[in-house]
C-alpha cells in the first residue's frame, strides 16, 4: 500500500492535511482548522475559507472541472492566492476585498464642526 494512498485521502475528508516539518523534514497528518470546519470548501493551496465565485467564460477549466461541474460542484475562487477550484462543499463565509469593507462610522455627526463639538 503507498504511503500517500487510501488513508490520506480517507483522513482529508475530516480536514486533515500532510504537513512537513521545515527542521527536520517529516512528514505528519494535522487538522490546522478543526473537525468543525471539515465539512466547508477550503482552498487547496492556502487552505482559507472565505472564497469567492469565479464565471467559467472568464477562466480556463480543464476537462475535469467540466466533469465535476457537470456533476454539481461549485466553482470557488480564492482571491488571496489567486486559484480557482471545484468543490462540493458550501463555502464558509464570502470573500469581501479590504478595499470593499466598510470602515466604522464616527460617532459624530458629519455635519457637525468644531464650534459645535467644542463651544467656543
């Protein structure tokens, strides 16, 4: 049986992901997000879970894409790392830009100036 055979893909379904140590370089299963979180789409490269869509008249998906598009899976993106990918699983939360965000609101009123904050 290969190293990297049934039972890794068996324990990727619970969110566990193979690790390398960067000291001593062995190789080790571990669940960095939580069995809570297995069930949601992560990305396959950075593992995050706020993804985004992506409209596949924009990108280049391979014939397996197609295939599992067929078969229902959801077109993800993860904006960060920049890679599209299928997955079955719903997305955790959407992917909102930093740009896009909104900023908080000051307490005071916009119109007011200094005279009215201060007295004077």
């Amino acid at each position: 049986m290969p190293a990297h055979g049934f039972r890794q893909n068996l324990l990727l379904l619970f969110g566990f992901y193979p690790f390398r140590c960067s000291d001593c370089y062995h190789r080790f299963l571990a669940n960095p997000l939580g069995v809570a979180n297995a069930g949601y789409a992560k990305c396959p490269r950075c593992l995050r879970m706020d993804l985004s869509t992506w409209d596949p008249k924009y990108y280049k998906q391979s014939a397996w894409m197609d295939l599992k598009a067929w078969f229902g899976a959801h077109r993800w993106r993860c904006d960060p790392c920049r890679t599209n990918f299928m997955s079955w699983r719903p997305r955790k939360q959407r992917y909102i830009r930093p740009a896009d965000q909104q900023t908080p609101q000051p307490s005071v009123p916009p119109a007011a100036d200094y005279h009215e904050l201060y007295g004077g």
